[in-house]
C-alpha cells in the first residue's frame, strides 16, 4: 500500500465536528445569557425558568456527546476507486 492509497482520518472535516462548533457556539451564548443577563421578568415569563442557562447547558452537552463520539468513532476516509484502479493494473 502506498501512502496515498492508505485510509486517513476525515478529520476537521468531519460533519459531526462542524455540527459541534455550532451548537457549542450557541451554547456559550445562552449559558452567558442565563447567567449573566437575564432579569426576573424573562424568569416569570418562562414560568419561573432561567430557560437561556438550561438551553445553553443543555446545548454544551450535546456539543461534548459529539466530539466524544468524534472520538470514539472516528471517520475513515477510503482510499478512491481510481487509485484502487491503478493499482490493480487497469
């Protein structure tokens, strides 16, 4: 096997890590919200709630179950049919 027939990592590449990057951006945002600027009103409209912290923490975990799994399991890119092809002699 040559170096460019080997399979690789997909890498930053990986659908799940771009999904991650988003979600946890929104994460920090509504936990810094919930924490920092919410009022007693926004509380009583969201039935005594401090929905933004409970979203963005929520949010953060979801975005730390993706890059585990990233991890865990990560995405093996195949070598492609024509540099299979070319080997074999065809």
């Amino acid at each position: 096997m040559t170096e460019s027939s080997r399979p690789h990592k997909a890498g930053a590449f990986d659908i799940r890590l771009i999904i991650a990057l988003l979600l946890g951006v929104y994460g920090v945002v509504l936990t810094v919200l919930g924490i920092a600027f919410t009022s007693e009103a926004d509380k009583v409209k969201a039935a005594g709630v401090n929905i933004n912290l409970w979203a963005g923490i929520g949010l953060l975990v979801v975005t730390a179950v993706f890059v585990l799994w990233t991890v865990i399991r990560p995405l093996v890119v195949p070598p492609s049919t024509e540099t299979a092809a070319a080997e074999a002699g065809e």
